[in-house]
C-alpha cells in the first residue's frame, strides 16, 4: 500500500492503471475510519483490481468553523487500518495541493442542494461537489463508493456525475449501523456513552413510520408525525428535519404511490449534527 500525498503522483497513478486497462474503485473519506466505510472498502476490494481510498478532510464542505477544527484526525491509524483491507493507495493530499493559491473554482448542483442538509448548512454541498469533482478527476475511479446514510449526498454526486459526464459508476451501499441501530459517523465519536444509547431512538422513530408504511400508511405527513413523536420521547434530542422525499429528485411527497421513497431525519443530539434515513419500495 502507497500513502500518496502529491497530486502529480496520483494522476500519474490513474494514468498508468488506466493504460494498463486495470479497474479503479474509489472509497472517498475524511478519515476518521469506522465500519461504514469498511465496508465500502470491502465492496470495492471485492469488484475492482486496484482500490484507492482518499483522506482529506474537507474544509469547503464545513460551513461551521468549530466543526471542521474537531473534526477527528489520525492518518497513522486509518492506514493501519486500511492495510488490513488490503488498499493499494490511499490519497491524503495537504490541504494547499487541493485549494491552492488562488482557487476559484466550485461546483454547484443546483436545486437538490437547498433543502434538508443543503438548507440547514449552506455551502456544504459547493464543497462536497467540488472535492468530489476534484477527486473524481484525479483518481479518475471506475466505480466509487458511498454509503446510503448520506442520502442527499448520494443524489448530488449522482446528478454531478451525470451533468459533468463523468464516467464513473457510483455505488450505494445500505448504511452499517452499530449492534443497537445508531447510523455509524465519525461524529458518534463526540456522544458520550449514555449520549450513544439514547440516539437510537432516531432509528427508532424511523423503524416505527416504516412498520406503519408496511401496514398499508401512505400519507407521508402521518409517517412523519410518527417520526417526531417517537423523537419527541428523547429529551436531549432536538429535531432539525423530518421529511418524506422523493429517493432521487428529493421532493417531498405527500403520497407514497410505487416510487422509491426516503423517510429523512436530522436532529442535534448534545450538540452534535445526526442524520438517519430509512428507504420505503425499495426496489432491489
Ligand atoms: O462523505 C464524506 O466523507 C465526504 O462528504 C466526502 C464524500 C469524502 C467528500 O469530502
């Protein structure tokens, strides 16, 4: 396995694999390594010949500075362990070798970025599409993988995919969650335990307007009244959203008819930012 910091080395990487004719599957992350993303590794371990994982903590994508200043860092213990899943690059630029002197350049997807995360954190997604854009460009992946629990995420590096004719295949995988349900992040770090075990009940809500919407509930204003009342039960739980979309466009749907459908949730919890989404119709 290579730690390669420079740009020029990684582009010359992609370029040797592509002449080469070798399958590039990319896992990007901002450390901070937890089975969510292992198993995102995993899956690109198990379909592709050669696996990049990028390290760079983001700073366009925060639009909170305290949030971005403890944000966790540990590149010696990421590698460690992504030497066990048998990673053949990771990519950690330094921060100048992706927003060097100068830069200007951002992108924006538009219309799907200004609601849910996109309204409560303005700029967050200019920064995610931008990285991505960025990275996409520079590891030029075949397939490159995100988990579902970052559900609006997924639908804007989707639509920048096809909008900015990228050939890369993105890949969703299901979201890995801790033995009591809690969605994995790398902000679960800043819960205390007992702070841990009362996030659940996010999960919870949601599992319980999915078990109404299997027992024939459409309309989408009671799933999510099920939702905000289950929350409602968790005291240190502060409710951002609870919405009823459209899995791809983000819409919000008032009735679930055949289409794949998303009950989101976002919600502070001791200070910290969790999202959580269940998929209603999934179709495979
Ligand atoms: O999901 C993340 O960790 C980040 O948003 C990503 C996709 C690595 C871009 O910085």
């Amino acid at each position: 396995m290579e730690i390669i910091n420079r740009r020029q080395r990684m582009f010359s990487i992609s370029r040797k694999l592509r002449r080469e004719e070798k399958t590039v599957g990319f896992v990007p992350t901002m450390g901070a390594l937890h089975a969510g993303h292992l198993a995102l590794v995993q899956e690109a371990r198990a379909a592709n010949d050669i696996v990049v994982v990028s390290i760079f903590v983001n700073p366009t994508q925060f639009n909170n500075k305290g949030d971005l200043e403890k944000y966790p860092r540990d590149l010696t213990a990421d590698a460690a362990l992504l030497t066990e899943y048998d990673v053949d690059y990771i990519f950690a630029p330094e921060e100048h070798e992706i927003y060097g002197e100068g830069f200007s350049t951002y992108v924006n997807v538009e219309g799907i970025t200004d609601t849910l995360e996109g309204a409560s954190r303005p700029g967050h997604f200019r920064g995610v599409a931008t990285i991505v854009t960025i990275l996409f460009n520079t590891v030029r992946p075949d397939r490159a993988y995100f988990g579902q629990k970052d559900a609006q995420q997924v639908a804007v590096i989707r639509r920048l995919t096809a909008d900015l004719g990228f050939e890369t295949e993105v890949v969703v995988m299901p979201t890995i969650r801790e033995a009591s349900g809690l969605a994995m992040s790398s902000r679960n770090e800043r819960l205390s335990a007992e702070e841990r075990g009362k996030a659940v009940v996010l999960i919870n809500a949601l599992r319980e307007a999915k078990l109404a919407f299997k027992k024939g509930e459409r309309n989408a204003s009671v799933l999510a009244q099920i939702v905000r009342d289950t929350v409602a039960t968790e005291p240190l739980a502060t409710i951002d959203y609870v919405a009823v979309i459209d899995r791809d466009s983000l819409q919000p749907i008032e009735k679930i008819g055949d289409g794949e459908a998303l009950i989101a949730i976002a919600a502070e919890f001791a200070g910290v930012r969790l999202i959580d989404n269940v998929i209603l119709n999934r179709k495979q």
